[in-house]
C-alpha cells in the first residue's frame, strides 16, 4: 500500500497514483474512506462534505482504490475528475456452483484483510476490480453542484445466494451508479442533497437543511435508500452500514447555554422495507442521544451521555409445535460520565463510568465499565497513553463500546462484555519530524472464561494479549 500525490501544479489541482479514494456529495454515490456514524456530535455525522480524490491513509483493506486519478480545474469555477483503479479483494468464492466455461461466482467480498488460516488464504485476492469513474463540480459562493459516476466490471460474477434478506445485493459481472448532488448556502443556513440511480432504474438519495448560528446548530436530513438501490461504492448516512433498505428522518440540534455549559441531542427514526440480516420481516426503529458538557476551567471538562435505541429484532416463537421466525421489540440504554483533567502540559488524566440496559419482553441483562487513562508527555517527541479498565455485564446482549487509542491511520473500539478487565500501553516517539515510531501492547482478562474466541481464533486460558509497532517516515 503507498500513493504518490501531487497538487496545484498551473490547472493540474490533484495527481494521485497508487492507492487513493474518492468522496462525492454525500456518499449516496460514492464515497470511499471511512465515514463515522451516529455520535456525541449531533450536527457533523449527518451532514458530510467530499474531498474528493484523496491519497489513502488508513489501515482498511476494504475502502480505497488502486490506480490513478486527477483532478483537473477547466475555469475557475469548474473542475473535472477522472480515475481508474484495478485491485484484488479476497472473496469466498462459491464452490457449490457447477463449472462451466467461465469462472466460479463469489457469494461475499471480505473486507479483513487477514490471511492465518487455511480458509481466510483460500480467499485472497479471489475478486477482481476494474473501475473507471469521475465526477464534474461546479463551485462558486453560495453554491456547489456535482455529477459523479463510474462503472465496475468483475473477475467474477457476483451471486449473493438465495437468502431473502440477500435478494436486492448487487449481483452479475459488473456494477455502475450515476448520481448528483448540491450544496446551497444561504447566510447561516444551509441545503444539500444528494440523488443517485442503480443500474435496476431505482433512485435512492438524501435531503438535508442545516443551521449554523452563533449559540445554535442544527441539522434535519431525510433520506430514502430504497431496497432494490444497491450502491456498491456507497457509504451515505444512514444507521446501517451501506445506503440500502433504509428510510428515515434524522434531527440534531446543539445549543451552547453558556460559556461553560452546552448541550446536544438527536433523534433519528426510520424503517427498513425489506429483510435484514436476522431479522426476517419488514422493521421499523428509533435512536436518541443527549449529552450535557460541562467545561469550567480550561484545564477541566466533563460530560454526561444518555442514548436510548429502540428497534425491531428477529425471534422465534412456538406455534402449534412448529418454529415461526417473527420479530420483538428490543431496547437498549447506556448511560455514560465521562471527565478529563489537565494536570499540566505534560499529564492528563481521564475518567469514564458507563452503564448499559438491554430489554426485551422475555429477558433484561445490565452492564458496567469503569476505566481510568493517562496520558504523559515528559518531551515534546515522547507520548505515552495507558488505560486499564474493569467491566462487567450479564452477556453479549449488554455490551459497552469504548474507543482506545491506536496507531496512526488505525481505529480501535472494542466491544466488551462477560466480566473481566482490559489494560494497554501505546508509546509514540518522533525524534524527528519525519519519523514517527509507534509501539502499542494490550492485555483482556476475562474472570469467567476458559476459552476466548472460537475456531482457528480460540485462545486458550482467560488472557489475550496483542503487540503492534508502526514506522511512520515521510520523507
């Protein structure tokens, strides 16, 4: 992995060769790199902006393209772009199917990147990419327009299986998308959108408005993904993973109350047409978060969360002796306090205590976090994070979530649950400007296992324990 870029050379605005991405509008169309979800920050997740093409930073194997692309500016106010990638992706390829005169199909594109076991090496670079594409954007003050597109063609035919929740996912030799979207800013005020077509003729897109006031922020976006809009490089906003078999309406809101104290909260509701993944009918959903931040000195903060998530699942029940899969409303709250507090330049200590409830009508199971991170930095080219923390929770269901921190250009937040407790140390080191040297060591320990993991991954005994280092030269 590696990408050599160039930029504002006379019209030639962006040359990127090697591994790049590409993010148009609000990713109804395209948008590769990673997008963040639903979070403390009501307003940012729900309204995004495209860089456009970019050279690639981050350790995914999923979300970048292999191959060149440029931007080049027409006038002042136009601009086009152009790219081409081919790469492999490691895929399971399906050997039930019977061979004919070309290639065996694929049913699921892995996104890994791991390749320790006889299965995970079997599927490695199986699936081949070709994909050409561009976009066109207008921009002057106070508005902003774009048409972006491409078209992929693959080593191997796409077959998702027969599942019905499958039914809608890109299938065949190849996929393409068309989209446009646009940005109008009027004084604090703000309207985007963006619409896109599936090779099936379906139309899937978003609808926003956005204010940004000097005490007050606030976004309400609609969108509409339908289930037969499958966008294979799409990563729009939404609460699943990809923009499809969802339809909803999202609110945020941020108030500043005061020099010290602020608020923010959201409500997002919305429903998916279609199956989902264990889930075997039509469902419908809503989230809500609250967070109070308390700031009184510039050297502490602090704040309080409440989340509440109240959604369709899947479930048997018992008729007449036979097993009929149907749905249950689950709900799941969290409630976390979180503070940070300045010592000096050199030390800071945080704080965090979370709980969590998940219900259904048949079960209830409860959960708890507490932890405690330092960071030191005793020279300006020496930082050293460490963290360790207790939890406890009645099983899977009653999970916590907690971002720790990793290697540059990588993203940790693991999941935990049972009862045990997790502790890791990561040093970082610049003793030039050019170089960076990262060394992470973690260690879980769980009080009520024998086993962690299962299969080629099973560890045994109670403790898992992992080691990661990273250069970093930028010459």
């Amino acid at each position: 992995m590696g990408s050599l870029a160039l930029r504002d050379l006379g019209r030639l605005e962006t040359l990127v060769l090697g591994d790049f991405t590409a993010q148009f509008g609000q990713g109804v169309a395209l948008w590769q790199g990673l997008r963040f979800g639903k979070g403390r920050d009501p307003i940012a997740p729900a309204h995004k902006r495209g860089r456009g093409v970019r050279p690639y930073h981050s350790a995914s194997e999923t979300s970048f393209f292999r191959g060149a692309a440029a931007t080049i500016g027409l006038t002042g106010e136009l601009s086009l772009t152009a790219f081409a990638s081919r790469r492999r992706r490691d895929a399971s390829v399906d050997s039930s199917s019977a061979r004919g005169t070309g290639p065996r199909p694929v049913r699921t594109v892995s996104g890994g990147g791991q390749h320790r076991t006889p299965s995970e090496l079997a599927r490695k670079g199986t699936f081949g990419e070709t994909t050409l594409g561009g976009a066109l954007a207008y921009r002057r003050a106070g508005l902003h327009l774009g048409v972006t597109g491409y078209r992929a063609r693959f080593s191997r035919p796409l077959r998702p299986g027969d599942r019905p929740y499958r039914r809608f996912r890109v299938t065949g030799d190849g996929t393409s998308m068309l989209g446009g979207y646009g940005t109008v800013f009027l004084g604090d005020y703000t309207v985007f959108g963006d619409v896109a077509r599936s090779p099936r003729g379906t139309f899937g897109g978003l609808l926003g408005a956005a204010l940004d006031g000097d005490y007050a922020e606030a976004v309400v976006v609609g969108r509409r993904y339908p289930p037969d809009f499958a966008s294979f490089y799409g990563n729009a906003f939404g609460d699943g993973s990809r923009p499809q078999n969802e339809m909803g309406v999202y609110t945020g809101l941020q108030l500043q109350l005061g020099p010290t104290w602020s608020v923010g909260a959201y409500l997002d509701q919305y429903r998916a047409p279609w199956l989902q993944f264990n889930v075997p009918r039509p469902s419908t959903g809503w989230e809500a978060r609250v967070v109070l931040d308390y700031a009184p000195r510039p050297w502490l903060s602090s704040y309080v969360q409440v989340r509440v998530q109240d959604e369709d699942e899947g479930t048997e029940y018992r008729r007449a002796g036979r097993s009929l899969e149907g749905l249950q409303r689950k709900r799941r709250y969290s409630t976390r306090w979180h503070t940070e507090y300045r010592f000096s330049d050199a030390l800071t200590a945080r704080t965090r205590l979370e709980l969590s409830l998940h219900t259904t009508p048949d079960a209830r199971s409860n959960g708890f976090f507490l932890s405690q991170g330092l960071r030191w930095s005793p020279h300006p080219a020496l930082t050293a994070d460490v963290r360790i923390a207790f939890f406890d929770t009645d099983g899977f269901p009653a999970r916590i979530y907690a971002y720790e921190h990793d290697l540059r250009y990588s993203f940790s937040a693991p999941v935990f649950f049972d009862r045990g407790r997790r502790a890791y140390a990561l040093v970082r080191y610049e003793p030039f400007s050019s170089l960076a040297l990262e060394a992470k060591y973690g260690v879980t320990r769980y009080d009520n296992r024998t086993t962690i993991g299962s299969g080629l991954n099973q560890v045994e005994g109670s403790r898992r324990r992992e080691v990661r280092l990273q250069v970093h030269w930028t010459p």
